[in-house]
C-alpha cells in the first residue's frame, strides 16, 4: 500500500527535534530497542536522548532525510571503508549519563556486533529508518527509501542496512537489498538481519 505522495527532503539542523520524535515513537516496539531498554517505562523516557545523539552524528557526517513535516525519516551515514567506527567511544560515553549504566551496557555489546560484522567496502549505511505510528501502511518507508537509493544508483554506491526483523527485511528486498549470510545474534534477545545493495 503506497497512497503516500508527500514530499521527502534532506533535512537540517532545524528538524533535529522532528527526527528525533519520529525515531523514538516509532521504536518503541522495535524487537532490538526492546532488548536495550527491557522496561517499557525507561525505553520511553530515555529514546529520545538515545535517538537524539544518532540524530547529531548523520546531520554532522552524513545525511538525514524527513518525509513531510514528520511522517517519517531515515539516517544516513557514508562509509569508506578505512575506518573501523571511529565515533563509537564518544557516542558511548555521551549515550552512558542519560539511558544509564545497564542499558549502556546492552548497547555496547549490539554495536561490538555490528561493527564485527559491517562491510569494509565502501557504502552508505542506514542505521535507522522510522515510520511514525500515525504512518504506518501508507508508504512512506518506501518513500523514503526510493529518495535515496535512487541517488545512489546514480553515484554508482552500494548500501547496508541491519533489518530488525524478518518482516522488515522483506521490505528491504523489494527495495533490492539481499540478505547476508551471517545473522546477528543478541544473547537472549532477537537477531538482526545485515543486508547489502549494490547499484542498479
């Protein structure tokens, strides 16, 4: 179902807060952030200053894109594949004050996965992709994702992403990614799906 016809832009410094309520509404089911943050109550008080530092860091070093005036937003980061996640030590030590020592911890063994884990040649990666739940059904994850891979195609760039899960990842396939060999396997939680697209 794709009814959504609105615009998608890149968005500034001037949509932080936006993006930001966007990303923390539409995770709060998410299997992974449920994982990082076990109780409901501090999973919604604390997304929005967990989302807010990932907000930062694609508006400083790579692209954030926001559909309409809030249905939903995508980040994005360039990877050259010389440098192993350089800005994890800040994030965590920026991350640890306001989610707490215990979720800290959790998010700190999901992003030793995925850096492990993460393509050395050169792409775009997409950490998050967030539909606000007034969205949902609509299109506009689909939206999002058609306003940039259509420009990569054109950059000749490949893209990665982590799905969260199976049903995610078969949105991403209709988009032209492929599910890697390798799953990404919380202890005690759920897995994350890595997935990969070269240019069209």
């Amino acid at each position: 179902m794709s009814d959504w016809q609105g615009e998608v832009r890149r968005a500034s410094r001037d949509d932080a807060q936006v993006v930001t309520v966007i990303l923390a509404e539409a995770f709060m089911r998410d299997p992974v952030s449920g994982w990082i943050f076990p109780d409901e109550a501090h999973r919604a008080q604390s997304h929005p200053a967990f989302f807010g530092e990932f907000v930062a860091l694609a508006l400083e070093a790579g692209e954030v894109h926001l559909a309409g005036d809030g249905a939903g937003a995508t980040l994005w980061l360039p990877v050259d594949g010389s440098e192993a996640g350089g800005e994890e030590p800040d994030l965590l030590a920026a991350l640890e004050p306001t989610i707490g020592p215990e979720a800290a911890k959790r998010f700190s063994v999901l992003d030793e996965l995925m850096t492990a884990n993460h393509p050395e040649q050169p792409h775009w990666y997409l950490p998050f992709i967030a539909v606000h739940p007034d969205h949902h059904g609509r299109g506009v994850g689909s939206a999002l994702l058609r306003h940039q891979l259509t420009r990569l195609d054109e950059m000749g760039s490949a893209a990665y992403l982590e799905a969260s899960s199976p049903r995610n990842a078969a949105l991403y396939e209709r988009h032209g990614f492929g599910r890697r060999e390798v799953t990404l396997d919380l202890p005690d939680g759920p897995s994350l799906y890595p997935m990969w697209r070269d240019p069209a």
